[in-house]
C-alpha cells in the first residue's frame, strides 16, 4: 500500500513537470521573434555608428585621408594664383647671333649642368669672326716685329726715338684690335677657331637645371630673338597669388602658408611668404604676393593653379581643422568618417563644425588633432549611410 502510494505521488509529480515545461517550451517558441529584437537592439549602435562596404564596391570607391590637424586659429586669407619657376633659377638660351642648328645633344625633362653642351651652331658671323681674329694677331705680328726692328735701329742712332715711338703705338693698337676680336668670339661663345675649320660654336647651359622646353631642331635656322632652350630649377618654385589690398598690407614676410592644387585633392603643401609686391593693380586692387614652395618631391608643376591660405597678423590661438569634404551633413548634423583596421568598415562621428579657414574647416567637437579622416570618398560613405537607413524605414513597413 505504502509503494503504490510512492508510485502514484512521483506519477503526479512528473506529469505536472511535462505539463509545465510545455508552456515553457511554447512561450520560447511564440516569443522567439521577440527575444531576437533586444539582440538586434544590442546590434544596431555598431551599424548605426559604422559603415559597411562590400568588397567589390571598395575596390570602385577612391578614398584618401588626411589628418586631423592643428592650425592657427587666427584670422587668414584665401588667396589664388598660378604656380611658376623661381626667377632665381630660370634661364632662356638663345643664338646670340643668326645661326644654323647643326647638333642638338639635350631633350626635354633632362637634367643639366651649368656649362654642359646644349647644341652646335653654325654661323656665317663666325666666320667672319675668326676671319678678324685670324687678320688682328697677323697685324699685331706685323707691328711687334716692326716695332723691335726700330728699338734695334734707334739703339744705332739710324733712325730717331720717335719713329720707335710710333712703331711702339702701332704694336699697341693691334694688340686692342686681337683683344676685340676675342671678345666677339667669345660673345659668340667660342674663344678661337674650331679643330676642323668650320665656322661651329656651342650653346651651353647657363645654370643648374632641368630642360623645361627645347625648340631647337637639327638644320633649322636659329633666329636671337627666340630662345632655343628653358632651363629651369623645379626643386623649389614660386606661387605668385594676388591678395587684396586692405589683406596684402597685413603679411609679413616669412609667414608659413598652406596651398592646395585641384590635381591633389586633399593634400596640403606648406609654402613661405617670400615677398609682398610694392604696387597696388588699379583694375582689381590687388597686390601681388609671391609664396616660395619646396618640389624636391618633383610633385608640382610650373602653370598649375593653386588656392593659398596665408595668416594675416600674428596669433598664437590653434584650432583643430580637417579638409572640407571630410564632414558631410547628414541629417541636421555633421559627420566624418574615420577608418578603422577591418577593411571597407569606416566609424560615423559626428562632429561639431566652426567656422571655414581657407579650405579647411574648424572642427569644435568629436575629433582629435592626429586622427584620420576620409577626404575623397565621403560622400559616397554619405550617400550609403542614408540609403541603409531609407532602406530600413521601408523594411519596417
């Protein structure tokens, strides 16, 4: 009797644990949907923050970055201009006198030396040249024999002082004439008469350098007043900018500047304030201001257009600044987009936006001087943050 009762008390006990797991079981299963959405939830503040793209579309997508910087956060001028050769470090070669081309031993993009060989001219002036030269020291000859025959002659008593006098003269007058026509020759640059006799002097490059520009062509006739060859130093160029008046008065020389060109997007190039021109243009009231740029890189070249954000005064406040295109406006906030070490994952921040410097803008809040941001490529990141989000408003539907 006492095991039957044992026996019914753990029958009622285990069918009341299966009845009461069931519900369990069924209550799980029903609210499944339910207990995924908190996960989801704990999910959404990383893609909400983070911006994910695919491979294929990343390998499509340019993207540069730049660092967070920290500037001066005084007040500046935004200037342009164009980029061109040192002054200091230009040379044009020309015939100096009407000539034939008859070697050309340098092309365009070489690299030179002061004094190396350019190009062999011909040239009837030449010949007529070493012609004179040739006649000058034949009479100079002439008139020092002469003039020695008469000192002999008048330590004889044969012929009078003055006659050596006059002999003495004549010598002296034809060393001046052989001098003058050296120096012809030597403005023709040759000092003598070539090895094989043909009325040939050479073009020589005048400084260190690179042939920018090379018109000379075997046979052509080579006219002064064009020149033949541009030489010039690219290892540092100027950027000539035109401030305004009431701006240019305020520079200093020596003040560092930052100028960017439309062929690096996002890049800086660090320049110095060289000189601030002494004239005011009437037609625009502007005031040349000419930036000196290091190119030991060879990145830039002469002729391309640049933007210059040049101090005015003296400051010692800083400001943290990024390129403009890093923040885009998603919204009604600014965000910059940051990469981070997985690939085609960049981190959303928002950030507060100041006040615009040149081409940079003010950041107030969200980043740090020495991050990285995304330059080139922010809007497309822009563009793809408001279409997951377009294309979660219409799943939720």
């Amino acid at each position: 009797m006492k095991s039957t009762l044992l026996l019914l008390t753990a029958l009622v006990v285990g069918l009341t644990s299966c009845k009461s797991s069931k519900p369990g079981h069924d209550d799980a299963h029903e609210d499944g949907h339910d207990e995924a959405a908190p996960a989801k939830t704990h999910d959404e503040p990383e893609d909400e923050h983070h911006v994910h793209v695919p491979q294929e579309m990343l390998r499509d997508l340019r993207v540069t970055t730049a660092k967070v910087e920290a500037r001066p956060g005084g007040e500046s001028v935004t200037a342009l201009g164009e980029l061109t050769f040192s002054e200091d470090a230009y040379a044009e070669v020309s015939t100096p006198v009407p000539a034939r081309v008859a070697a050309v031993v340098v092309t365009t993009g070489q690299a030179v030396k002061q004094g190396q060989r350019l190009a062999d001219l011909q040239s009837p002036e030449l010949g007529r040249a070493r012609a004179e030269l040739q006649a000058a020291q034949a009479r100079a000859t002439a008139a020092r024999q002469a003039a020695e025959r008469k000192r002999t002659l008048a330590d004889e008593r044969i012929v009078a002082r003055k006659d050596v006098q006059a002999a003495e003269a004549e010598a002296a007058a034809s060393e001046a004439e052989v001098a003058a026509a050296k120096a012809s020759l030597l403005s023709l640059g040759t000092s003598g008469a070539s090895s094989d006799g043909t009325p040939n002097f050479v073009l020589r490059a005048p400084i260190d350098g690179t042939v920018i520009e090379r018109s000379a062509r075997l046979g052509q006739m080579a006219d002064p007043s064009q020149p033949l060859f541009r030489i010039g130093d690219l290892s540092s160029l100027w950027l000539i900018v035109h401030a305004f008046e009431r701006d240019a008065v305020r520079l200093k020389p020596g003040t560092e500047a930052r100028v960017t060109f439309a062929a690096f997007p996002g890049q800086e190039f660090p320049a110095k304030v060289g000189h601030v021109g002494q004239r005011v243009d009437p037609s625009s009231r502007t005031i040349p201001v000419r930036l000196e740029l290091d190119n030991s890189k060879g990145q830039l070249r002469p002729g391309m257009s640049a933007t210059a954000s040049v101090p005015l005064g003296d400051s010692d406040a800083t400001l943290t600044a990024v390129p403009a295109a890093a923040l885009q406006r998603v919204e009604n906030g600014w965000v910059a987009f940051i990469p981070t070490p997985e690939a085609g994952v960049f981190e959303l921040r928002e950030v507060g936006r100041g006040r615009s410097v040149g081409t940079l803008v003010e950041v107030l809040s969200g980043l740090s001087v020495g991050e990285q941001v995304v330059v080139e490529g922010a809007f497309l990141l822009k563009a793809e943050v408001e279409k997951s989000k377009g294309g979660g408003d219409e799943h939720g539907h």
